[in-house]
C-alpha cells in the first residue's frame, strides 16, 4: 500500500512539468478614429499654427498622415484669421501675432463636425536669465541648466524645448511655481538615455537651444498627463489619452503661448 502511495505521489508531482503551453490570443478591439488637432498661437512672427493628424489602430505603424480638407480660423478682438494648408494637415497664417494677456479662439471644421477651443496668453511672458551646462547631480552626464526669476503672485507654467544640433529632445520638461512663486529658479533639463543613442547626449562643441514656452493651466495639465503616460507613472493599470482643451470629440490641445529663447556653444568643463 505504502508502495502505491508513493508511486502516484510521484505522479502528481511531475505534472506540472509535463503541462503543455499554449498560445492565447486576446481579442483584441480596434476602436475609432480620432483626429489630433495641435493648434498654437505664439508672440512670434509666424508662430501660428494648427496641425491635424488621425489616430491609427495599435497594429499599425507609427507614421501619422496629415488630413486636408479642413477650414481653420483663429479669432481675437473681432478679428478673424483664415488659416491655409501649407503643407499636407499643416494650416498655417503668417498675419497674426499673439498678444501676452489676449484670449485666442480657434475653430475646425473637418466633415461636417465642429471643433473649438480657447487659450488666453500668459502675461507677462517670463524668459531665461541665463543658461549653462553641468554634470548631472547622480551622473557625469551634462544637462542644460535654465537661470529664470519667476513672477510673484500669479500662477506661471512652464514648458521648455531643448535642441542638440538643431535636433529636438523627444523629453517633455515642465514646470510649475506652485512651490516658487516670486523666486529664482534654476532648473536642470535631466533626461533618460536609456536607448544608448549618443546623438542624445550633450557633449564639448555642440549647439543647444532652450524655448522657455509659458503656458496656461489647461494646457499644462495635458502635457502633465502626456508625461505621466509617457514614463509609467500615471494611476491607471493602461495609459490613457490626455484631456485637451478642444471640444468636439478629438484629441490634442490648443495653446497661446508666449516663447522665450536662449542658445550657447558648449565648452569643455
């Protein structure tokens, strides 16, 4: 008996490794399309723009065509801007020019459906005092540096772009004075590198440029949770589209924006 027992104990302890693997496959829904409507007015010559591309299924590329077809006009003041196709879903105006402290409204319609959305400029606009590059705090690697004194009293958003030889890093900088307000700031542009793509890196002899882009609360929050989607950090067990400013059912964000620009040549430490 004891015999018995012993053999089909070792039989139940080998089973698990005789099951068999399988393959699932999830089902998985494509979902609709959507549009992405990215418009912004800047306080520069020329910086007015609005682009439209179109959401793709997850299987498919990443390569987003631009959608024609569509009739852009931005407002102020009673004043109205036709913007035109300049490119394939790239409308563009070179009359208008924003104003800090103006509130803009844009509209685009696009088969039939209506979609609008406003954004008030900040002001005053707040540029960098200076900018220079170090050693990272935990790394030897170098960063940018932003020098900025930031208005007492009122609510200020940051964003900054950062180019390295005329290329734009893919990392989204903000920033908010919810803890500085009325103080001077110096902020480090850090970005993961994670791809070893040393193009990425700032080395002795490269060109760096920073826009400073002041903008408002709305438009803050929609970069805010791009980030957050970006590197995982977000609440949601699945990332989640940001909410953007534009009513109508599509995705993106319309912003008026004041940009400040600084550039350097980098030299040796």
């Amino acid at each position: 008996m004891q015999q018995i027992q012993n053999i089909i104990l070792t039989i139940l302890l080998a089973l698990p490794f005789c099951a068999c693997q399988r393959v699932i496959s999830v089902p998985l829904d494509p979902g609709a399309t959507k549009y992405v409507i990215e418009g912004v007015v800047t306080d520069e010559p020329g910086g007015s723009s609005v682009s439209i591309t179109q959401t793709k299924d997850f299987s498919a590329n990443n390569t987003f065509a631009g959608v024609s077809g569509a009739t852009v006009t931005i407002e102020n003041n009673g004043s109205s801007y036709l913007l035109t196709e300049s490119s394939p879903g790239v409308y563009t105006t070179s009359a208008l020019t924003g104003v800090p402290g103006n509130t803009y409204y844009m509209k685009v319609v696009l088969n039939g459906v209506i979609y609008t959305a406003t954004s008030t400029m900040p002001n005053p606009v707040v540029g960098m005092d200076s900018i220079y590059v170090s050693n990272g705090t935990l790394t030897d690697k170098r960063y940018v540096t932003v020098v900025f004194t930031d208005p007492a009293g009122i609510p200020n958003y940051y964003r900054w772009v950062q180019y390295v030889n005329g290329r734009q890093e893919k990392t989204n900088f903000l920033g908010n004075d919810e803890f500085t307000d009325g103080l001077r700031i110096k902020d480090q542009l850090e970005f993961n590198n994670d791809t070893n793509d040393r193009n990425r890196d700032i080395k002795t002899g490269d060109s760096v440029r920073i826009d400073m882009i002041n903008i408002d609360s709305a438009v803050f929050q929609y970069w805010y949770a791009l980030q957050r989607n970006a590197d995982g950090s977000g609440q949601s067990a699945s990332p989640a589209n940001p909410t953007g400013n534009i009513a109508g059912g599509c995705l993106g964000y319309f912003s008026a924006q004041g940009v400040r620009t600084k550039s350097l040549l980098v030299g040796k430490e």
